[in-house]
C-alpha cells in the first residue's frame, strides 16, 4: 500500500502535463492579440540607428502613415502559429520541469506522508499539486532555464522569418524581398539550409535562459499576492504575470537586442541581401556598444517594456484560467 501511494502522485502528475501544453496555446493567442504591434515597433527600433526614426512615437507615426494600422501587424502569421506552438511548448514543458524538480530535487513529503490518516482520504492528484506548490521560487526559476532552452528550438526559426518581415519598410509588396512568411522559409532554405532557418539559435537560448528571473519572479509574487491581499485567483494571475514579465524584460532586454541584430543580418550567398556583418555573438554585442555606447543596448525598450505588462498578464491569466478549467 505505501508503495502504491509513492508512485501514484507521480501517474498523477504525468497525466496532467497535457493541461500545460493545452492551456500554453490560448497564452500564445492572447499574448499576439495585445502585443504584436509593439513587438513590431521595438524590433524596428532595435534595428536601426536614430537617423531613421528618433524614438517610438515617430516610428509608430511613420509606420501608420505609410503602411497603414496593417503595418503594426506586419509579420504576425508566424507568431501567430508559433506563440501558439511556442507558448504551448514553454509551458507545457514548464509545469513538467516544475513537477520534475518538485519530485526529484526539491524533495517535501505531503502531509499524508506525515500521518497515516490523511494518506486514506487524500488523492494521487492532490499528493502532486501539494509538491509543485512547495518547489521554492528557485526551483520554479530553475524550471523556467529548462523550459526557455526547450522551446528555443522552435522560437528561433519563428522570430528569425517575424524579424525579417518586420524590417521591410516598403508599403509596395512588389518591392519586398519576402512576399510573406512562407516566401521567406523558401529563400533562406534555398540559399542557407536548415542552417540559414536556424540563424540566431544560439542567441536565442542566451536570451531565454533569462526565464529564470521570469518564472522565479513570478513565484514570489504570486506568493505574495495571495497571502497579503484578497485579490481573486485570476487578478492574482494577472498581477504576478505582468510584473515578472518587466522583471524579465528588465533583466534580459540587452541579450534580446543581440539577438535582433543577429537575425536581421545580412545572409549574403544565394539570397542576394548584402554582406554579412556578425560572424559571432560576440561581434554583434560589440557592434551595438561601438555604434551606440550602453545606450544602444536599450534602444526600443520603451515600447517592449509597455508591451510586457498587458501582453504577458493577459496570457498568463489565460494560461492559468484554461490550466484550472481542464478536467
């Protein structure tokens, strides 16, 4: 019997991962709806130097007046499919990692372990959820490194093809040299390979071994929500989700920035776009500080930093609503 007892939390806890991974893609919905324009305008910013736009709100002006509100959406197709896919990775392997480490490193028995009594009445289920909402903040960042290496593998081609639409600036679609998102998967694999598709890989696991602040973030004030305050559960959601998404933001904004211009550079070869500039990480970090000194490092946080709060709140609240909902 106390055998049986051991080993149903786990059945348990494996037989709920499917919940993360389903509640993962209504986050990646809401975090499109709320977010993408600004996303466009700090990817723009990040791109290019102060002689095209002096700061967001001209950007913002430039790019309605000569591509209309479409313009804010340029590019959207690939998250649009891919934060879905990518938000339903990230958590799905998140609440994994989380039971995981819960389990096999962050070690508290239940309290029916504790007493005999309780073991009777208490469900494997209810065993799990008690070791996932002990796992200490630490953990719950430990889970996020793990996570954001995960689904840096399928972030990566997505935001390399978004960041490529978003810089063209021509309203003339004749004038592009991508016609779409699938137009340019075609050209770059054509010319580059798989290699060519995976461009800023590496940057990409940079930046997002940066969740660790996120989701330890995100712990604590969730923690500190529910017991000082008598928020509901979705307001409590909301809360704790956009401020860690601007501690993440805040912590992690100068990698991101790399990675931008990594994946805006110039592939040279077949594809017939200019010459290469950045041969590593490195020579592209270097690059921002000689045009542009620490300041360059920040140039377009304002927009990425409005964007984090609504964004990332409304698709935690989703996420976490959907994670209650399901059976």
């Amino acid at each position: 019997m106390a055998a049986d007892l051991q080993q149903k939390p786990a059945e348990a806890g494996k037989s709920q991962n499917y919940k993360g991974f389903v509640a993962g893609v209504f986050s990646g919905v809401a975090k499109l709806s709320v977010g993408h324009p600004f996303d466009t305008i700090k990817v723009r910013l990040q791109t290019t130097d102060s002689a095209r736009f002096n700061g967001p709100l001209q950007c913002v002006a430039q790019t309605i007046r000569n591509e209309g509100i479409r313009g804010l959406y340029k590019g959207a197709t690939p998250p649009l499919v891919g934060w879905m896919f990518m938000d339903s990775i990230m958590l799905g392997s998140l609440t994994m990692y989380r039971r995981l480490l819960a389990e096999n490193i962050f070690v508290r028995s239940p309290p029916s372990a504790r007493h005999p009594d309780l073991a009777r009445n208490a469900t494997a289920a209810a065993q799990a959820a008690h070791s996932i909402a002990h796992l200490p903040s630490f953990g719950h960042g430990l889970a996020g490194i793990m996570a954001g290496a995960t689904v840096s593998f399928i972030a990566a081609p997505v935001e390399h093809v978004k960041a490529r639409l978003q810089i063209q600036y021509s309203a003339n679609k004749a004038e592009r040299l991508y016609s779409g998102p699938i137009d340019c998967v075609r050209k770059i694999y054509g010319a580059h390979g798989v290699r060519g598709i995976y461009k800023g890989l590496f940057a990409t696991l940079m930046f997002r071994s940066f969740f660790f602040f996120w989701w330890g973030s995100y712990d604590v004030f969730s923690r500190i929500l529910r017991e000082r305050t008598s928020l509901s559960a979705p307001s409590v959601n909301f809360w704790a989700g956009g401020c860690s998404a601007q501690i993440f933001w805040l912590t992690s904004y100068p990698s991101d920035v790399v990675k931008q211009r990594i994946m805006t550079d110039p592939m040279g070869g077949r594809l017939g776009d200019g010459t290469p500039k950045f041969k590593t990480w490195s020579a592209a970090a270097k690059a921002v500080y000689r045009e542009s000194g620490w300041r360059g490092y920040w140039r377009g946080f304002l927009p990425c930093f409005l964007r984090a709060f609504p964004a990332n709140a409304m698709a935690l609240m989703a996420f976490e609503g959907v994670m209650k909902a399901l059976p």
